[in-house]
C-alpha cells in the first residue's frame, strides 16, 4: 500500500511536465552602479508566449521586494536595483504562465547565506498560489493548499507550504492520517520514473514516518519503488507547514544524479493526501499545487567598489571592429560605442553568451578612413577608452605580423617553467603587466624598449612571487597594440 501514497503523486507531475517549457532568464546581465546608485539588470524576455516575468531583489537580510519592470527594448527588459558598495545584493526572476491545467512557475532560487530553521516565508521564493476549495476528494480543508515556498543554502532545500486553515494535524482518528508532501524531482531520475518526497505525517510503525523518500516505478523490477533516505526537519510555524532536507542525502542517491545537474534544475511541488487504515486500505488524493521549474543560480551582487572593465582591440577586418570585453565584476556595459573621425557614432554589439567577457563588434561603414575612437562604461559616467588607426588594403601588405604570445595555459606550478614567449615585436616600447580577475595590477614583468623583436619573460622571477592558483589576465602593450591573455594557474 504505501508505495501507491507517492506514485499516484509522481504521475500528476509526469502529467504536467510538457507546460514546462519556456525559459525567460537569457543572457540575464548586471551593470555597475549608475550616478543614481542603481544596478541595471537586463534580459531578454518572451514576447509570444501568455505570461509575465517579475523580479524580485533584497539587500541584506531584508524581505524580498518586487522591482518595477520595463521595456528595454522589444524583446528586453530592464530592472533598476539601488545597490550601496559593500552591501549583499539578491536578485531573482520568476515567470508564471497559465495553462490548461491552472498557473505554472519558472523562477530562479531564493538563497541565504545561513542555514536556519524554521525559515520566514518573506525570506524565500514564492512558488504559486493555488485556489480554495480545490480538493478533488473529500471535505478535508486542512489538506486544501493556497500557497507553497521555497528557499536554499549550500547545504539544504527548504520547502514550505500553507493551507486554507493553517493546521496541519497529522491524525483524524485512530485509523486516518493527513499526509503533506513537497515533492522534488530531478531530470536523471524522471528519466527512471523516480521522484523524491519531503513527507510530514503521523509516525505510523512499518508504514511512514517524518522523512526524505525515494518513489516511484522501478523499470527494472516492475515494482514500486518507495524508500525512506534521510531525514528532514519539520515545524509548524504562523500558519505555515515548513520542511527541509540536506542535498547531500539526496545526491548520495545514485538513481538523483550529481548536484548541481547539468541543468541546475529542480521540479518541486507539494501535495496532501488522506491515508485509510482499514480491512480495505484507501489512499484519496486531498490536493495538489502545480509543478515549479526552479533554477539554482544565486544572483549575488557583493562588490566594495567599482573595477572598471579591460577592453583591448581584438581584430579588425571586412569593416568590423572587434574589441575584447572583460569585467572583473562580471558588469556589462551600460555605453560600449566606436566614434570615427568624422563624428559618427557606431553601437558596439554583444558576440556571445556572457556579456561581461566576450568580444564587442562594431560595424564601420564601407570607406571610413582615419583613427577609430572606443569607449566603455559599465556605469555611465566612468569610461575605459582607447582608439585604433586602420589601414587601406594599399598599406595592408605592408602591415607588421600582431605580436604572438605564447606560455603554458594552465600552468601547473613545479612542472613546467613559467615563462612567457612574445614574438613579433618592434622598438616602441613594451609594457608587459599581470592582472588578476579583480582588475587589480599584481606586478609589471616588463616595462622600456625590447633587445630585439623577441623576448622571454619568467613572470615568477620578474615578480619575485609565485601568485595563488586561479585565473590572471596577462596584458600586452606595445605603441598603438594591445593584446589580452587569459591563463590559469594550478598547484
């Protein structure tokens, strides 16, 4: 009897699953803090599917908040978050559509820094809202749900849910218990018709008690499956039916897969049921909240002050300016325009999928001549800037080969040298400088007029140092060249 509790439940999520189909959250982006003190959060939203995407933000330890949403421009949206330097900012997005079967939710995940037990429901997520009196059997009001929640720290998934009356007894006499379940399901184990169950009951001996269930079908066996795998902690509070188990019972599971999946995904839901202890055992369905399609991503701002980005000229050819854009802060840029010499102005555009660490290219109109003029902020009003001269197909050939840059990437400390190969220098001088992912400058290897047109840098002796392991940023000047590299260090 008791494997048929939750598998009953899991069929009504399999049922439900193809609504889930929309992903709102693309290229979701942050600025630095405008004059005004405000972050710019922009995405690109969907405009041909019924439905509405609102954003929500908390400094701190404070209540979440709903920010005012407008359009960008078609297709995109923007937020303005107000952000004080040193501060925590979270922020999070949640689309809800409605179908056939009543209202679904993709969101983002409301996360802490802390684990705390019993959690406030104005700390978390709000999931959906489901209607009163929406029991498909029976008269039970307590098993009839309004609300459910969600919230996460590194260590636990809390889940929490309100009713119509705000009590939850687990007994309606010798032989009938109420169940209340928030179930959590994972794409590696719906593939195997499993689902997982944070189940709050009476303790019945043999049959069920408080914990972290494993259920559904095995396909192999052709059996049910249902198996307690860990506890969870449960409370009543103001109303609200709170739980919350470890992700490490549920990632030592085999049949849920690795945590994080390779969708940071989870599907949770809550439902409730009556259990009939009788000659004839009955299991009645008393409600269910639709599924939510929740991404664990932690939207955190958290920065003391401004690093302003690192752009160097990539290439230029067939008329297209392409510069290298990299953030320390992971801000894009509020203003990332190309000016010729004769005034007009050209919109750098985004190649790739991160906006802060990507190439930006502009488009030159056919028969430009004369120095080219970047600017970029990822604020507003503080500019990284730079200028380019190309040259007629004349002169091409007449061009000297780009400075070459070769070094081990990685870099394993202790087995290889570290050393750093530039060719195809001149006799400008060169200035050769170690960066880490910050922005900040951890030391100049070379600084004056190269011996020749090649040279070999040992970046630990040049710095008397041997930099912590992590990604660094080597940048290349020499006259009118700039040249980035990306290079990780391992030990």
């Amino acid at each position: 009897m008791k494997p048929y509790l939750l598998l009953l439940l899991l069929l009504m999520l399999l049922s439900l699953m193809p609504a889930q189909e929309v992903d709102p959250f693309v290229s979701l982006r942050h600025s630095a803090p405008d004059i005004n003190g405000n972050i710019h959060l922009r995405w690109e939203d969907i405009d041909d599917v019924a439905g509405a995407t609102e954003c929500y933000y908390r400094v701190g330890t404070a209540a979440w908040d709903l920010a005012n949403t407008t359009v960008y421009s078609p297709g995109t949206k923007e937020a303005l978050l107000p952000y004080t330097y040193g501060s925590k900012l979270r922020y999070r997005l949640r689309f809800t559509n409605t179908q056939e079967e009543g209202e679904f939710a993709l969101m983002h995940q409301a996360y802490w820094d802390a684990d705390t037990f019993p959690p406030n429901v104005n700390d978390m997520a709000l999931m959906l809202n489901d209607p009163a009196g929406d029991l498909l059997i029976g008269t039970n009001t307590n098993l009839d749900i309004r609300e459910t929640y969600t919230a996460s720290t590194e260590n636990k998934l809390y889940i929490s849910m309100k009713n119509v009356t705000g009590l939850y007894p687990v007994n309606n006499g010798l032989t009938s218990f109420n169940v209340y379940l928030a179930t959590i399901t994972t794409p590696d184990a719906l593939a195997d018709s499993l689902t997982y169950a944070m189940v709050y009951s009476a303790n019945i001996p043999l049959l069920l008690s408080n914990g972290l269930y494993k259920v559904g079908f095995d396909i192999n066996t052709q059996l049910p499956v249902f198996t307690r795998i860990g506890n969870i902690s449960t409370q009543v509070s103001n109303g609200t039916l709170h739980m919350a188990c470890n992700y490490s019972d549920l990632a030592a599971d085999p049949s849920f897969g690795a945590w994080p999946n390779e969708y940071s995904a989870l599907m949770l839901a809550a439902a409730t049921m009556s259990v009939t202890i009788s000659t004839t055992p009955t299991i009645d369905t008393g409600d269910y909240c639709n599924p939510s399609g929740v991404i664990f991503r932690d939207n955190l701002y958290h920065v003391m002050q401004n690093t302003l980005p690192l752009v160097t000229v990539q290439d230029y050819s067939n008329n297209l300016l392409s510069l290298s854009y990299y953030d320390a802060d992971g801000d894009f840029p509020l203003v990332a325009e190309v000016e010729t010499n004769t005034g007009t102005v050209i919109q750098a555009i985004q190649a790739g999928i991160t906006a802060h660490d990507c190439i930006y290219t502009a488009a030159i109109p056919m028969g430009t001549s004369g120095v080219l003029a970047w600017r970029f902020s990822d604020n507003g009003y503080s500019w990284v800037t730079g200028s380019y001269q190309p040259v007629s197909n004349i002169d091409a050939s007449l061009l000297p080969l780009p400075i070459s840059c070769i070094m081990p990437n990685p870099f394993v400390a202790g087995k290889m040298e570290p050393v750093i190969s530039l060719k195809n220098l001149n006799s400008e001088p060169l200035k050769v400088s170690l960066y880490n992912l910050r922005g900040q400058c951890i030391g100049v290897l070379h600084n004056g007029k190269p011996a020749g047109n090649e040279i070999v840098l040992n970046w630990q002796a040049q710095l008397n140092a041997n930099p912590a392991s992590g990604v660094y940023l080597i940048m290349i000047e020499q006259g009118n060249s700039k040249l980035t590299r990306k290079f990780i260090i391992t030990k």
